[in-house]
C-alpha cells in the first residue's frame, strides 16, 4: 500500500511537471509573459504553443510510462527476502538474523522446528543404510540424540 502511494506521488510530480511546461508555454502565447516580463513586443502564435504542446506530451508519455514500470520493478526486486545460501540467516533492517528470529521480530510469531515429509523420507532411507545412526551399535543404547 506504501509502495503503491509512492509510486502515485512520483508519477503525480512528473505529470505536475509536465503540466508546468505546457502552461507556461500557453501563458507564453497568451499573455505574451516574455513581453510582460521583459518588455518589448511578441505577437501571439497559437500554432507555435499547439506544436510545443505536442512535442511535451509526446516526450512525457513515455517518461511516466517507463517510471511507472522502473518503480513497479523496483518494487517487486525489493519485496525479496535477502537470505544467506550458507547459514541461511535473513537480512533485516541491515542486520542478519537466524529465519525464526527473522519471524519473531518482523511478524510477531513464535517457531517451532518439525520435519517435512519429503525430508523425513529421505532421513529414513539414510538411516536404514546406516546402522550407527540407529543407535543400537556401538552406542550402548543410547539413542543418536543423546550421544
């Protein structure tokens, strides 16, 4: 919602901008504002001030149509959660934090650690190959946990 008010104001800037320029080229024709200001005569031309016009709406339109795409990129690259491919802690507000203070601190929610079922598959078929990890080996009964 921020993000889509900010992009709203700048676009409302250029547009603001834009219409500046044609209005001060029509004050221009109208009431000769360079006569007024400067003195001296300059006769009014309509064609002139429609031909300025045109040119500005002709380089405006694809000025707000290409900052208007910029910021929704712009938008989208920062919605990304920055995450590090090794320990896999998030950035957040310049600082890095393990994923479940990540969540503590950003969406007020507590974690808690399972497994998924792709995972608790794979950990199976590895632990069945391998009989130390059942802990009934060399551990003296203890289970692969508390050792």
């Amino acid at each position: 919602m921020l993000k889509q008010k900010f992009t709203q104001h700048i676009i409302g800037i250029e547009i603001l901008g834009f219409g500046l320029i044609i209005l001060l080229t029509w004050l221009d024709e109208l009431v000769s504002l360079p006569a007024l200001l400067f003195g001296g005569e300059h006769p009014a031309d309509y064609s002139e001030a429609a031909m300025e016009t045109t040119i500005t709406l002709c380089v405006a339109l694809p000025v707000i149509m290409i900052t208007r795409k910029l910021l929704n990129r712009l938008h989208y690259l920062e919605g990304f959660m920055q995450v590090c491919a090794w320990c896999r802690k998030v950035e957040h507000e310049g600082n890095w934090l393990v994923m479940e203070e990540y969540f503590r601190r950003r969406f007020n929610t507590l974690t808690s650690h399972g497994m998924c079922p792709e995972c608790y598959t794979k950990v199976s078929l590895e632990t069945k190959g391998n009989p130390s990890s059942t802990g009934s080996s060399d551990t003296a009964g203890k289970s692969a946990c508390n050792s």
